[in-house]
C-alpha cells in the first residue's frame, strides 16, 4: 500500500486514459463523510469497479524489463488478494435481504459540537506494541497484561475524561491518545487469576510499549479509503496503487491493521468482565455466571442445555469488523458451544463423564485402566479452584492430568507436544525428590510425595501420601480412597490434590471433548435457530453482551469501551442489501412411464428443481446412467455370534430384495448377491472374509454391502480402512435398523445413489447445451445462461414461479458458458487438521478432487499427508504431485488430450490467508502445468476460495410491492440467492451464494473470493469498454496473465512459444454475459450436480467432494485422531518424526483397484 501525502490524499489527476475520453476523476466520486442511501451506495459501488478495470497504459518502461518480480504499479488489477471485481452481477429476479451487520459510525457524543467532516478528524486511535520482561506466553500473559491494566487505569480516574485502552491481552494495546512510552513503564507482580493477592516470592514483570512498532490510525482516513478503494492519484498512469490510511512518518496503517485494531476495541469489553468469557482468536463471547448465580450475561439469560458427561451447550455471540465500500460494518451473529459444566465438585464432574461413557464402569468396581484413560484426557487442562485452604479460598489451578508413575523428562525433540504437555523449563528442573505413583489414577493411599515441614531445608523430610497428609493438616477434608489424584502441577513437579478438594471454574470450552450422537444430536436442536428467533437475538441481546449498546454510559472505565473510542454502532437495525435469486439449472433424468420398473418405458426427461426447495424427487426416476453390476457382489451382516446371525437373517435377508428392486427401479443392472452371511463384529474376522471373497471370485468382487448393527465410529472406520486401502473392494455401509425397515424406499434410494457413484455411474446431470457464441448472449431480447430468461434487471426478469414438472429434451438448455466440462477440468481442493482431542502427532491431511468426463460425474480423489500438523497451505510439491496425477488421469480418459482450461474451487482458507493461495499454491499449479504441458501454451487457470464457516447470514425481509416474497418455508431466503453488493469491496471478486435450502435453522450460504482469473475475464464482456464482446477483455487478459505468472513463478515467460493461454482461450467463442454473471451461475450449477443427494449442497461439488475425501482419509489415521491417549495407547510416542509420516502416508494410500473410483462417497 502506497505512501503519499495528506494534502494529496483522495485526489486524482485529470488526465486522460487512452480510452475513449473517460477520466478517473470523472469516475471517481467527491469523497464525503456520510451515510449512504442503499441507491447512492449502489452508484459509489458501480462507479468504483468501473473505475477500476479501465484500460491502463503499459507500465513496463517504468520498470526493469529484465526483473521478474513486478513494481507495485505492475501488481493492479491483480494484487496479491486477488483480482479487480469486474463488474457486478446483474442476473436473476433482484430482491433486498437483511444481512447480519450493523454499521458502525462516529458516536454523536463523543462531539456533539462537531459537525460534518470534523466529526471524523476527531477520531485518532494510537496503536502500541506490548513488550514483557521476562516473556511470557498464553493465558500467563494475558494476565500480566491485565495486572498491568488496573495500575494503569484507577477505578477512579481523576481526568474529566479518562483514557479510552483496549488490548488484545497479549501484543498490542490501542489508546484515543499519545502516551509517553518512557512514563509507561511498570513494573507488575505477578497473581493467579482470583487471588486477591500476590504470593510472597512472586514473579515480577517489567512491562513496556515499543514507540518503533506505533501506528496512528484516523478514522477519516479509513472512510476516505473505503470511499475511493484506494484508487490513488496516478491511476491514470497505469498505477491502482492504494490509497495511505496513515501520514505519520514510519507508521503505514493497512486495511489488516484497521481491522485488527477496531477488533481489539470491540472484543475489549467482553474480556474485562468477569461473567463473559471470549473464545480466544474465534471472536465469540458466552455470558458465564459466577458460583452461586444463575447464568446471565448483561441483564440477560445466556441460554444453556445439559447434554451429559459433565458437558453444557451454552449460546452466545460472534463479532467481527468488517470493511465495506463506502462504510465500516460490524458482523453480529449467534454462536454456540460446549463447555464443561461449572461451579461444580470434581467429583461430580468426573462421575457424570464416566457414567455417560462407560455407564458398566461404577466407581464401586475401581475404574478400569481404560476409564482411567480416557479421563485423564478428558481434564487435562480443565482450571479448577481449591477449596481446603481457608486462607486462600481463590486459589486456582490448572489439571495437568491423573497422577501417573514419574518419568524423568527426556530431553525436547522434534516430536511436537499437545499445547498442555508442551515441556517447560521448569519441567526440565531435576526432581531430587521424585514422587511415588503406583499406575495411572492412583487412589490417595497409592500416591506418595515428599514432604519437608521446614522449607528452609527442602531435602530434610520424607515420603508421605496424600491421604495421610490431608488427614493431618485438612482433617475436615473427607476423602473418598476410590478416586484418583489429581496433578495440578507439571511432570517433573507435580503437585497432587485429591478431587474432594476442587471445584470446576465455570466458562471453560470442552475444545477436546469428543461428542457421542446423541450429544451431538441434542447439541445441533439446541444450537439451531430459525432465522428470525437469530436475527432477534442479534438485536435485542447481542449489543449489551458485545459492549456497544446505545444504551451504554461512554465516560464509564468498565463499559462502553468503543464509545469511549468516539465511536458508535446502530445496534437499532440491521443493515439491507441487495440481492438477486437466480434461477435454478436444468437437470437430466430418465422418466420411467408405467407401472413397475420391468414394464416401464424410460423417457429422457429435463428437471427444473422446486424453486423453494432447490431439490427433487428421486422416486419413479432412472440414474443417467447406471453401474452394471449382476451377480458380483455380496452382503455381510455383522454380529456378535452365530446365533445372532441367524435371529437377524431373515430381516437381513428380505430387506436385500426390496433394495434389489430399488437398485434396478433406478437403472443399476444389478441381481441377487453371490454371497449373504454374518460376521462377528471383529477386524480380523471381517477381513478374512473380505479376503475369502476376493480369492473365491477371482477378484471379480465388485462391491461389499456392509449392515451394521454397532455403526458406532471405530467400526466404521475399521470396515473403510480394510475395503479402501488394504483389500481394494467397494464397500458400502447400511445401518441394520433403517436398511430393514419396511417402507424405506427413501433410504433405500439414497444407498443406491452411493452404489452408483461408487461403482462408475451417472446419478444425475445438467441438461447442458452447445457451448457457442451465443452461450449465455441474448438471443431475441433474453439472454444469461437460461435462453428464454432475461440477463436484465427490470420487468423482463422472470417473477413468476418455475415449474417442478419435467419437460422434453430441446425444450430447455442450460450451459456452464464460458467453460465447457468437456474441456475444463474442475478441481476441488481441501485440507483438513487435527482436533483438538488429536494426538500430538496427527497430521493435516490434504485432498483434491477432479472432474474426468463431460458430465460432472466421477471425481477421482488424490490424498497426501502434510509434513507439518496444523498447516493451511497445501505444502512443498504435494499439490503439484496431486495435480500431476489429475492431469494424467484425464489425459488417459481423452484419448491423450489436456484439458484446455482449470477451473479451482479452494476449500479451507482463512480470509487472511487469501495471499499464501496466490503465493504458495499457484506456483505449484503453474508447475504441474509445466511439466505435463511441455513448451506447449498451459491452460488459462482460474482458482476461487470457498469459504464456509463465516458468519455471514441473510434474512428475508419483507415482501416485496408486488406481494411477492422471497422466502421458503423455514423462513430463509429462496435458494438461488446471491449477494455481492453492499458489504463487500469493489476491489475485491467475491459474493455470497445460497445454493441450498436448509432444512431447519438459518441457512450460511457460501463466500466465494476470485484470487486468479484468465478464464472469465478472458472470454466474458467487458462491461466497463462500451463494446458487445469481449476482444477489449482478451486483450488486457493476456497482458495480465503474464504479469501473474511472473509474479508468481519468476520465470520469463517470453521464451514461450505463444502467449499463455493464447490458443486455449482461442480454442472457445466468447459470450456477451458479464463475468461476474458467468462465474455465479456456473458457481450456483456446480451446487446442484452433487451426486450423493437429491437437491442442492451449501457449497460448490468439488469443494465439497473434497471434503469428504479429507474426512475418509481421517478415518483411515483414527489411531492418531481418535485415540484416548497421547500415542493412542496411553503411553509416550516411540517413533520418529519421520517414521510416523511414512507410516501415516502407507495408511491413506487407497488401493490401487479403486483409485480410479470415488471410493470416499
């Protein structure tokens, strides 16, 4: 982001581009401090992105023609966040939702007497590093942070108006005004949290703030910004640099930092009280009660459910800023999570975990060594208070775990250690005096310490247990011998307490708790809302627990810190945007007219999904194409025994007929299977059998039906890990109590669209049409990708409702212009990490998915194991490697051709890891490209991220004036609607789209950013060029893909022998649609091709399928996800790093006989 001067600041030279006359200064709207109307902030946005993808002069004379890393002039349209939005999407019937955002704006209190622009000089914040002598980390520092805090700012300030702090709790601190940084300096004495004082050899702290790393921020500035999206001066020239949010020498302030910065002000108030805790990094705050209370949060009751072993559902808010065009916006939505039950004995605690999971385990009998196991997991880290010293009765603690036998400290390796078993200094201290522990979870007589009665001598004294010791100095403690010790020390210097003695603080995230289905069920009906119970939430509760009430005193210290901060949130209202609902593609099946499925004749048929379910019937419906599978394949029962095989034979038996009927109802060719029997639920005996299978048919086993009777996790994942990466047979699971229910013709339907898919075959497909010059145009005053549907917004867009009935071949067409399935590959990129309750050595496991035929129907999946757990990126040359074999699969299944264009649908991305895609993932695309393409020109890629767990919500508002409304049955917006306007930036591609409905709560649709483009851009019209078509676009497309891949790879291209993408983009007619448009519509169909369902999925297929893949490839490294202890076993890790890796790869390395399938549906 560029520097320049404030008198320079939003100003623009009146120079003339080149084009056709226009100027940026007459795009460019005079920037004003001011609300903008829903119509005056819809021109801004049009004026803006307009301005934006005008035609730029050639800047390479300004640069080193010989460098290969571009100038900052060089980066625009395309910085490192991706491309220039290039125009808006004008498709589909246009409607106005509430979105969950409120706007936040100058509070008129803090200057009343100010008006207009001086109302916005006036708001400075002053950002200031934190530094702490000796370091100190985590919940410790956080702290000393506020230690620090209360000696900075009395209770009683005597300043008329105090100074307005607030701070992350760990780095930086924000401030309304200029401190001197030598008078800051305090020396802070260290307390546990709840102590009301300090011990006596207490920990002093020496904490600063760094003048070096200071940044002022103007509020003025930020709005100038958003109002010109940093279109500087010099645009004219070629340059789209940003404007500077800061003047002050040595201190650039970006939009990251503003963001972070009004973050912190906003997350301040909740983390200073003490009934509301914040989820550190997720931005959501619970209200939390203190002991004794019931739990409310500001004046209002924070909504709980207990879902058992020891666990609590509790209901609070998310908050996050947000930079629109034009305005600053504060995201508000409603959050849930688990928390271990408060304000209760441990004792307590630990009976109702153990009674839930191991409900034969009572503590009579002495829990088993397993029981033991898996608790110690379940507390360690869990913050408890001690009650036995009366002198100290806020004394607190953290568990380290079950007092377990003493093992000296081994020296720190490579191996990574979970967060609460990181080894420290002071566990790196000898023990001279190591305590005696019998086993893990050793009852009080079982656990002996050394005990000095003189601390000056620490070496004089001598073992003594911790029932003998309690009974001596606590003796109205009374001890129950059957519970274990439990460590609230560390390893090495452990400190024990027997569980009588301790309380659970309240407000502690179960992060690692591992939920049983019926917790999860109960969880999900109690964290799900309907969209207007949420939104009423959001206004009436979400401003008192968030700090930023209307209502709320600004000159008070404790409240209202962002008001203090001379701002305001309009917590009255939510904000309005426009959207549009776009309508729903085309989709093939095969009609079947008759009455039964062998006297019926098969009719080729279009589908138009409900518009207001985005879904369909599969009932008296063929598959495109079916999987041909006869007599080869069989059915297995699991059972625990012989007898039981025989008592469930029968049901087992006739439900296998009726999903016979189904499968062949469906266009399976499909019979009687070979083999029916029962195995006892155990992975030896199921995997002789699949082997005898394999060795009786010769190999020709084309698929196992599975009927689970215990489809606990373990079984499942037992049964997919000896089908998919051990034997190489296609196994499909079926649970026994729905497979054999009569009447089921539903599930029934839904397992024969899994079979189908694994086994090769089409469930169902877009009606596409010939991909021409007029794909998408206007052919006789309509146009878009539907032909007969105006592309315009106004009273040529279809209002009516569309039809559910099918209709003839050639009555419709629908086309994915400007891309064509027969020449595009689509890919689907995903990672996923380990849980919290993971083992230390658990990888992140990266996925992608591929199309391989005109239809969209098989995706073939390539999985890897990353080198560093917790890795967002998809590391080294593992993308390359998976995007090679992709490319060879596909060149095998066209008769030796490659795809001519790659179209990327990223999953698993942080909005602020956009720039690590374009800078660590491309590169490794464009090498994959290299390498398969020779000095041929590569294909012209375009990579979207899709993100799913935001907060952004849409509601429908009300009616519209014709008495139509945009709502389904559930009370959320239609699916079909798409929101790229009014919170988004015109600098940036992306939107919002609803593909799907949901079928209880409020639906999250998807955000798609565009972070590289040479595909839509390339072929769609330019909006912005007063031409029809898109020659002006080829044009600038060709020039800017070199600038890309030269910024991304630092290779010349020019050696080449044509310009990229050159003859690929050649090779397809382009079409008159805007690329916004193209892009959301082939987005939107891309949503209804998921072949495991019968409607639309919440996001694109590919990411989607690539997800999936993720979780089968979990499931195939469950002794490292979900194992009870540390190294699954319970014991310490024996293996190297690198054998860990090498072993996790063999695991997930599918079988050779299905690689080639989608083995993960």
């Amino acid at each position: 982001m560029s520097r320049r001067s404030k008198g320079n600041a939003g100003k623009a030279r009146q120079e003339d581009t080149g084009g056709g006359g226009t100027t940026v200064n007459t795009l460019l709207p005079q920037y004003r401090h001011k609300d903008y109307s829903q119509q005056e902030l819809t021109d801004l946005e049009d004026r803006l992105c307009k301005a934006g993808n005008l035609p730029r002069a050639d800047s390479s004379s300004k640069s080193n023609p010989s460098s290969t890393e571009p100038s900052s002039e060089d980066r625009s349209p395309l910085d490192m966040s991706g491309p220039w939005r290039p125009a808006y999407g004008i498709e589909g019937r246009p409607i106005t939702v509430h979105a969950n955002y409120m706007q936040l704006f100058p509070s008129p209190t803090r200057a009343s007497s100010l008006t207009g622009h001086a109302r916005y000089l006036e708001i400075i914040f002053h950002s200031y590093s934190i530094s702490i002598v000796p370091d100190v980390r985590g919940r410790k520092r956080a702290q000393v942070v506020r230690l620090w805090l209360e000696q900075m700012l009395p209770d009683e300030p005597d300043e008329p108006t105090p100074l307005a702090v607030a701070t992350d709790f760990q780095g930086r601190i924000i401030t309304d005004r200029v401190l001197s940084v030598s008078a800051i300096l305090r020396q802070v004495q260290y307390r546990r949290e709840g102590d009301l004082v300090a011990h006596a050899n207490a920990i002093e702290y020496k904490v600063t703030l760094d003048a070096i790393e200071s940044m002022r921020f103007q509020f003025s500035e930020l709005l100038q910004y958003l109002g010109t999206v940093g279109l500087s001066q010099d645009i004219s020239q070629g340059s789209l640099s940003h404007a500077s949010l800061n003047t002050e020498p040595g201190a650039v302030a970006t939009p990251a930092d503003w963001t972070q910065a009004l973050n912190i002000i906003l997350n301040h108030y909740s983390r200073m009280q003490p009934t509301i805790r914040t989820i550190v990094g997720s931005g959501r705050v619970f209200g939390i009660a203190p002991a004794g209370q019931a739990s409310v949060y500001a004046g209002h009751t924070s909504p709980s459910l207990r879902i058992g072993g020891a666990l609590e559902a509790i209901r609070g808010f998310h908050s996050s800023t947000r930079l629109a065009t034009g305005r600053v916006l504060i995201n508000v939505n409603v959050a849930t999570a688990v928390f271990f039950r408060g304000n209760i004995p441990l004792v307590v605690l630990m009976n109702e975990f153990v009674q839930k999971k191991y409900s034969s385990d009572t503590k009579s009998s002495r829990w088993s060594a397993m029981t033991l196991a898996s608790l110690d997991k379940f507390i360690r880290g869990l913050r408890i208070r001690a009650t036995h010293m009366p002198n100290r009765p806020t004394t607190t603690y953290s568990i380290y775990g079950l007092a377990k036998p003493y093992q000296t400290i081994k020296p720190r390796t490579k191996t990574p250690q979970p967060r609460k078993q990181q080894i420290t200094k002071s566990d790196e201290r000898p023990n001279r005096h190591p305590p005696i522990v019998e086993a893990l979870g050793s009852s009080p007589h079982s656990v002996q310490f050394w005990y000095s009665p003189d601390r000056t001598k620490p070496d004089v004294g001598s073992h003594i247990t911790v029932a003998s010791y309690f009974a001596t100095q606590y003796p109205t403690l009374k001890l129950d011998l059957a519970y274990p010790v439990v460590n609230v020390g560390n390893a090495e210097h452990p400190i024990f307490l027997p569980v009588e003695a301790c309380v659970v603080l309240p407000g502690q995230v179960a992060a690692r708790a591992q939920l049983d289905e019926r917790q999860k069920t109960e969880f999900l009906n109690f964290a799900v809302r309907a969209p207007a119970d949420s939104a009423s939430d959001i206004l009436e509760k979400a401003p008192h627990v968030l700090g930023f009430a209307s209502s709320v005193n600004s000159q008070n210290s404790k409240v209202g810190m962002i008001h203090r901060f001379g701002l305001a949130v309009n917590d009255k209202k939510l904000i309005q945007v426009r959207a549009r609902i776009l309508p729903a593609p085309s989709l093939t099946f095969f009609k079947l007219l008759g009455d039964t499925a062998t006297t019926a004749t098969p009719e080729a048929a279009l589908f138009r999904p409900h518009p207001q379910k985005a879904n369909w019937n599969l009932k008296d419906s063929k598959f495109s194409s079916g999987a041909q599978i006869g007599t080869n394949w069989a059915c297995l029962a699991l059972a625990a025994g012989q007898q039981d095989w025989q008592q469930i034979q029968s049901d087992v038996t006739n439900a296998l007929q009726r999903f016979v009927t189904t499968m062949a109802k469906h266009g399976i060719n499909v019979g009687r299977p070979s083999v029916i029997d029962g195995v006892p639920n155990n992975s030896a005996q199921i995997s002789n059998m699949l082997q005898k299978l394999l060795e009786q048919s010769r190999g020709n086993v084309k698929m196992v039906l599975i009927v689970l009777q215990d489809s606990s996790t373990p079984t499942y994942n037992a049964v997919k890990y000896l089908g998919d990466v051990l034997l190489g047979v296609c196994t499909v699971c079926v649970d026994f109590s729905k497979f054999t229910k009569m009447e089921n013709w539903a599930y029934l339907s839904n397992v024969a669209l899994k079979v189908n898919l694994k086994l090769g075959g089409c469930n169902h497909r877009l009606a596409l049409g010939p991909v021409s010059g007029n794909a998408g145009g206007r052919t006789g005053g309509s146009g878009g990708l539907f032909r007969g549907v105006s592309s315009r917004r106004g009273p040529g867009c279809r209002q009516g409702p569309q039809s559910n009935q099918p209709h003839r071949s050639g009555s419709s067409s629908f086309t994915l212009s400007p891309i064509d399935p027969a020449t595009t590959m689509i890919v689907g990129v995903d990672v996923t990490h380990p849980s919290p309750s993971s083992t230390s050595s658990a990888p992140s496991i990266a996925a992608m998915v591929a199309s391989t035929d005109k239809h969209l129907s098989q995706w073939p999946a390539e999985l890897r194991v990353q080198e560093h757990a917790r890795e967002e990126m998809v590391a080294n040359t593992t993308l390359e490697d998976m995007t090679i074999c992709h490319l060879k699969r596909w060149q095998e299944r066209h008769k030796g051709t490659l795809p001519r264009s790659v179209l990327v649908y990223r999953d698993g991305v942080s909005e602020g890891q956009y720039a690590l895609v374009v800078s660590e993932e491309i590169p490794q695309l464009r090498r994959a490209f290299d390498h398969m393409y020779g000095m041929a020109p590569t294909p012209p890629l375009t990579v979207v991220i899709v993100g799913k767990r935001h907060n952004t919500r849409f509601y429908p508002a009300d009616g519209e004036a014709d008495g139509s409304t945009h709502r389904d049955q559930t009370g959320n917006c239609l699916p079909g609607t798409v929101v790229d306007r009014g919170m988004t930036l015109a600098s940036s591609w992306d939107f919002f789209l609803q593909a799907h409905r949901a079928i209880k709560g409020t639906a999250r649709p998807a955000h798609y950013h565009v972070v590289c483009d040479e595909i839509f851009r390339s072929r769609c019209a330019d909006p912005h060029s007063g031409g029809s078509g898109a020659s002006s676009g080829n044009d600038k497309m060709k020039a800017f893909t070199t600038k890309f891949k030269k910024m991304t790879m630092g290779v010349d291209l020019s050696r080449r022998s044509g310009a990229v993408g050159d003859d690929c983009n050649a090779d397809l007619e382009t079409t008159t649609q805007n690329a916004s448009d193209a892009l959301q519509r082939v987005t939107q169909a891309l949503c209804f091709i998921f072949g495991r369902a019968a409607g639309a999925v919440g996001i694109v297929t590919p990411a989607y399928y690539a997800d999936l893949a993720c979780d089968r490839a979990r499931r195939y490294l469950t002794k490292w996800y979900d194992s009870i202890g540390d190294d699954g076993k319970g014991g310490q890790q024996e293996q190297e790093p690198e054998e860990i890796l090498a072993e996790q790869a063999q695991r997930i390395a599918v079988h050779a006989r299905l690689r080639e399938t989608m083995f993960y549906i």
